[in-house]
C-alpha cells in the first residue's frame, strides 16, 4: 500500500472491556452503532451504521487483567509492512506487545507501545485497495487525542514511524501546547501533556463522529456513563464530550459545526420573493433601482406585450389599404375636372350648388355608379345651358321691341328682310 493514503491512516478502533453486553447497550445508545457479531468470530463484536462497520469490542483476556490491563480502546494504525513497521518501532524505542498475528479474510496486525507507554496496534488488511474516506461519516472516528507525559517526543516517534507532519502548535495556557498532527496535508488529530488526575498511563482517546454531541452526553448519562468534560466548543468549531462508560473506559464524541449552507440559504427566499421568478432574473437592471419593491418585476411582460400588437396588426393591414385608397383618390381628379368647368359659365349659380352637395355626398364604390352620377351631372349642365340660351334671347328679343317703339313686325316680314 502506497504512502499517504493507507499506511499511518487511523483505520479502525477496538474496546476491550469486562462486560461486553453492557458496553454494547451502552454505545448503541450514545453514537447510535448497531452491534453485530463478526462472521469470522462469533465472539468478537463489530460496531456500525448501515453496512458499514468503524469499530470493534472483545472481552478483556484474562492475562492482560491479571497484569493489571483495565477496559480501553485501543487505535489500529495502517501499515504497509507489519513486521517492517514493528522492526522501526523497536528502534525508535517503542516495545512490541503481541506479535503480529494474522485474522483469516482480514489482514495481519501487531499490537505495539510508544517510548512513553501509550498503547496502539498497527494493522494491514488482506486485500490491497482498503483506504478510509476522507471525511468521517456519522458513527466513524473524527478526530484522534494522545495524552502522554512528553508531546514532543511522541511525535517525534510516530513521525518517523508513520509520516505524520506537525501541522500547528497551540498555546492552552496553563494546560501547555496542543500539538495538532496530520498527514496529506489532512489534520488528523492531537497531542498534549498527560494530566495526572486522569490517568497515570499514557493513553489515546477517540472521537466518534455523532449529530449532536450534547445529546450523546445525555443519552451516556442516562445509560450509566459518566461525563467527564463538556459538551462544550472547541477550536475551529464543533462540540465535543468526554465519558467513561460504564465499564471504565474512556471515550470521547464530536459534532461537526453547523455547515455553511445555512448563510446562502436566505439569499434564495430573497430571490424567490417576486411573484413572477423567471422574468425577475430577466431584467435585474430594472430591478434595482425600485430594490425596495421587488413586485414591479412583473414590468418585465409590458415588453413582451408591446410587439404582440404590431404582430396582430401588420397581418390584416395590407388587404384594406389597397382599396380603401383608390377609393378616396379617384373621385379626387374628376371633383377637379368639375371645378374648370365650372368658371366658363359663371351664370349657372344652381349648378355650383349642386356641385357642393356633389362634394358633401360621398361618391359610390363601383365605376357604374360613378359613370351615371356623371351624366346626370353632363344632363344636368346641358339643360342649364339651354335654358339659360333662351332667357338670353328671351330677353334681347324685349329690348330690341323696346327699342323700336314696341311695334314688332310679323314673322313673314322678318323672314323677307
């Protein structure tokens, strides 16, 4: 297995303890694993969620109780090589507590302890390709914590052993540094100067990924557990608790901090508040100025109204325009016609009347109608010239009578002259 991606990865945690059916009620309840019993040994017990299992639990062997071994978890470390690992570890000053063992369809492992004493046990899976995810899942282990009598010179043991980078020091006051390690460039966990009234041995404490941790402190509580510390912040946000259970092991739970959908969320309501959502993005110029009053942004559809009506309009417009036009036009030059002739006989008052009603009634559509209107106006003007010829003669025939004494000679007389 490759480095940084399986070996020096915290790939499995495991509690011996006394009573096995107390502590599997105990964590149910407090994480909320489903214990099942393993199918490659019916005795030793898996912890998980689903399918998917993060933990272990076995009975405490008589030997390590009577060396005085009190219930713990225990941290499986990955290796690449278990004897390769062992061997370094022995240089680097730690101590081998049990012998790398194989467990069949599983992997070989080997149970170890640093130069301060904390223990661990470093572990290869059967199959190549094992690696954890990168974020921890509801019931898998967020976070690890050594407490040991000196940080800086555990580090200094599992950095060569396993590749771990010092990725921050912090400052707790009274209480020392907290040295915070990873690997990848991944914060894994922490180690910190060992208080006296906790425990006299060195030792390491996980934290199990869980929804709240205060209400997993309750649950321990009213499951017979003991809270030790918390539920209260820490760094870089979260909660976290320490318990003992009811055996006497210690362990430790975290819950990640609210996640950061939550500030973009009122931004979408926001968005969401005019009534008509699709035109709003449409137009957000417009919307800005009257920001106040986000409902004008239906404004947006008068646009969309206005070429709707050229549209209705243009298609009907070019079949009434070629007739209504020729219409008004042609009676236009014939009224013309009418008014030259009309200043050669200037006697003919009537027929200017005539002409004006002519023009106040609106000539027909059809040419037939237009071509009899026309010779009755002709018939018209003739019978007025005729009429008028004889009121001429008419009246030059009494002055000429006038004149020659109003005798007039009879018509045979006229006709020899």
């Amino acid at each position: 297995m490759a480095q940084g991606t399986f070996h020096g990865r915290f790939v499995w945690q495991e509690l011996m303890t006394e009573d096995t059916g107390t502590a599997g009620a105990f964590y149910s309840k407090v994480v909320g694993w489903r214990a099942q019993p393993s199918s490659v040994d019916p005795t030793y017990t898996q912890f998980g969620i689903g399918s998917a299992f993060y933990a272990g639990m076995m009975k405490l062997p008589d030997e390590a109780r009577a060396a005085g071994a009190k219930p713990q978890w225990l941290p499986y470390i990955g290796a690449a090589d278990v004897e390769a690992t062992m061997a370094a570890a022995e240089r680097l000053g730690g101590r081998v507590v049990r012998p790398a063992h194989d467990i069949p369809t599983v992997g070989r492992f080997a149970i170890l302890a640093d130069p301060q004493g904390a223990a661990f046990a470093v572990f290869k899976p059967a199959q190549d390709g094992m690696v954890p995810p990168a974020e921890p899942p509801l019931g898998g282990f967020a976070w690890m914590e050594l407490a040991t009598s000196n940080h800086e010179a555990a580090f200094d043991f599992y950095s060569k052993l396993f590749g771990w980078q010092a990725l921050h020091r912090m400052d707790m006051g009274p209480q020392g540094v907290y040295l915070i390690f990873g690997s990848d460039g991944m914060q894994r966990g922490g180690m910190y100067k060992l208080q006296q009234e906790r425990s006299s041995k060195p030792y390491w404490l996980a934290y199990a990924n869980v929804p709240s941790a205060d209400a997993a402190a309750a649950a321990a509580t009213a499951a017979g557990g003991r809270v030790l510390a918390g539920p209260m912040e820490v760094p870089g946000g979260g909660r976290m608790a320490q318990v003992i259970d009811p055996n006497g092991a210690m362990f430790a739970v975290h819950s990640a901090p609210a996640k950061a959908p939550a500030a973009p969320a009122p931004s979408k309501p926001a968005a969401a508040t005019p009534p008509a959502p699709k035109p709003a993005p449409a137009k957000p110029a417009e919307v800005k100025p009257a920001a106040p009053k986000p409902a004008p942004a239906p404004t947006a559809a008068k646009p969309a109204a206005a070429p709707a009506k050229p549209a209705a309009i243009t298609p009907p417009a070019p079949k009434p325009a070629p007739t209504l036009k020729p219409a008004t036009a042609s009676p236009a030059p014939k009224k013309a016609a009418a008014k030259k002739a009309a200043p050669k006989k200037p006697a003919a008052k009537k027929p200017a009347a005539k002409k004006k009603a002519a023009k106040k009634k609106k000539p027909a559509a059809s040419k037939p109608a237009r071509k009899k209107a026309h010779g009755k106006k002709a018939a018209a003007r003739k019978s007025a010239a005729k009429s008028a010829k004889k009121s001429v003669r008419k009246s030059a025939r009494k002055a000429a009578k006038k004149s020659k004494g109003g005798k007039r000679k009879p018509a045979k007389a006229r006709r020899k002259k």
